[in-house]
C-alpha cells in the first residue's frame, strides 16, 4: 500500500479514537479498549520497521511481528466481550477455526521441524537425497530445509515434505580406527594409562565419511580388463582430492550396455560436490578418448586452412 494511503487511513482513525473519546454516551471501558486497539493498528507498522532495522535475523523479526499481533488479538477480543459477550462467544470459534485452516501448513512445517531437528535424521552439512533433491544441507528451520545442489542451486523444501519423504542419507558416522599397542608395551606398567586412554578415544571417537553413489552406463564392447585398468588410473588421480579413494561394482548388463556403480566417498561432502563434474568427465575421457577426439586434426586443419585464407584477404 502506498504511503498516502496509510497516512490517510492514520488520520481517520485519529479523528476516530477523539471522536470516541469525548463525543458517545459510552463506558469508559468500551472507550479505553477502542482507543487501544487503535493505537496498536497504527503503531503496528512503524514497530515492524524498526525491529527490521534493529535485528538482522529474520527470526528475530517474525518474533516480534507475531507479538505485536497476539496483542492486538487480546485487546480485540478483549472488546469485543465487553460489548457483547455472546457476539463474542459466538464469533471466536469460527475465528479459531479460520487460523487453524489458514495457519495449518505453517503448523504442521514447524511441528516436522521440530521433529527434524529432536530426531537427528540428518545434520547440518550431510550429503542426502529427499524429494528428488541431491544435495548438501545448508540450513535447517522450523519452517523449511535448505539443500544445496551439485550445480550450486539452493532449493527450499518445507519441513513437512521432508519429514514425510524418504530419504537417503550418503553421509555416516564410523568409528576412527586407533593401532593397539605391542603387547611387551602393554604388559609395562607405565602404559597402562596410556592403554586405558586410547581404549576411551576408541569408544568415543567418531569420525563422518559420505559415500556418494553414481549409476553411469558404458558401452559393453569394452574389456573388462582395461576397463578396470582405465578406471583405476582416474581413481587414483582422484584419490588425494577426496581423500578416500573411489571405487566401482558391475550393476546390470544389457545387450550393448553395462551399468556400473561409482561409488566417490570422502570425508567431506563439500568436495563430492565441487569435484563431481570433472571426475566424471575424466572418466568419460578415459574411457572413449577415440570418440571424443575423433576429427579433432581434420578440424584443427581447417581452422589452419581459414586462418590463412584470411590474412591473404586482409593482404
């Protein structure tokens, strides 16, 4: 709405609220709560601005959004009984029936976030898949989860959804292996405190790895063998990027096709995301270095050739 027009609607509920103050034959009760429920009406937007000016986090002004309005709620109710009770009996229940059905998706989102996040499903930097979604998540709220695609999108879902979706979780917790020490070591008495020490670490020390699955197919005239070979000189090239090496199982063959299953883990599922594309490609490269280059000297000549042609022109 346009600023004249508040300013206008400001003035008559000014004139209003004099009007009712020294004019109508009414109680002084009825008058106060009119009053009130016009000032809170007018102040109302200028609180909202200044608690977005004042706080940065979207959360913080919601908060004091939503308490400003339950107020205003009160004292309207509020006026509403004391003029007449059965008007007001009769008209809070459809009222509370209209929030609900208004309010209900915001409800049911906060109380699957609430779920969500007393549940421990997932966390706050895990690699999963809800909703036809792959991603990263980024955020978790009351209101929605935020998942960070491999092409960099970040996609809102409302908690609702995910909460009564599956979903695949490619990050998991494992124990960190620690070596034991000598037995000769262990059977001196001075460590075993240390032994003691390092069974504690054992028990609570965990580590997260994410294990990314990719189902690609590749034609079925290739060698196993050298496919083997071929894919191993990529995972090795790969390895020092995720710090886990990568690795492959034969899933379904067809006629002409196999499909394999590219499993990329790493312990942090930020570089499966960055790194995806390009390891993918490589193997794409590795695998059909003829066909992709296939006509690449016949077309690098007649680029040679035209690059002449043009500097005779221009001479």
């Amino acid at each position: 709405m346009k600023k004249k027009y508040y300013f206008l609607i400001y003035f008559i509920l000014i004139i209003t609220a004099l009007w009712v103050i020294y004019l109508p034959p009414w109680e002084q009760s009825v008058k106060n709560l009119i009053v009130i429920n016009i000032i809170i009406y007018i102040i109302r937007k200028p609180l909202n601005s200044f608690s977005a000016y004042l706080f940065k986090k979207r959360s913080y002004r919601t908060v004091v959004s939503i308490s400003i309005t339950i107020i205003w709620s009160i004292f309207l109710f509020w006026l509403l009984y004391v003029i007449e009770d059965t008007l007001f009996f009769a008209i809070v229940p459809f009222l509370i029936v209209a929030v609900s059905l208004n309010f209900k998706n915001i409800i049911n989102n906060v109380a699957s976030g609430a779920l969500l996040l007393s549940s421990g499903k997932f966390e706050i930097g895990d690699l999963i898949e809800t909703n036809g979604i792959q991603g990263i998540v980024s955020e978790i709220n009351l209101n929605y989860t935020k998942i960070r695609e491999f092409d960099g999108v970040e996609i809102k879902i409302p908690n609702s959804n995910v909460y009564g979706s599956t979903i695949v979780k490619f990050t998991h917790d494992k124990f960190k292996i620690f070596e034991p020490l000598k037995k000769e070591e262990f059977h001196k008495s001075k460590y075993y405190k240390e032994y003691i020490n390092m069974i504690n670490k054992i028990l609570s020390a965990k580590i997260k790895t994410t294990t990314y699955i990719k189902e690609v197919e590749i034609l079925g005239s290739l060698d196993p063998i050298k496919l083997d070979e071929l894919l191993l000189n990529v995972f090795n090239a790969y390895e020092p990027i995720f710090g886990i090496k990568p690795d492959y199982a034969v899933d379904t063959t067809r006629f002409g096709r196999v499909r394999v299953a590219l499993y990329v883990k790493s312990e942090n599922p930020v570089i499966i995301l960055n790194y995806l594309d390009s390891f993918l490609r490589d193997i794409l490269f590795a695998l059909y270095p003829d066909r992709i280059y296939k006509g690449w000297d016949k077309y690098q000549e007649s680029l040679a050739d035209l690059k002449l042609e043009d500097e005779g022109d221009e001479k």
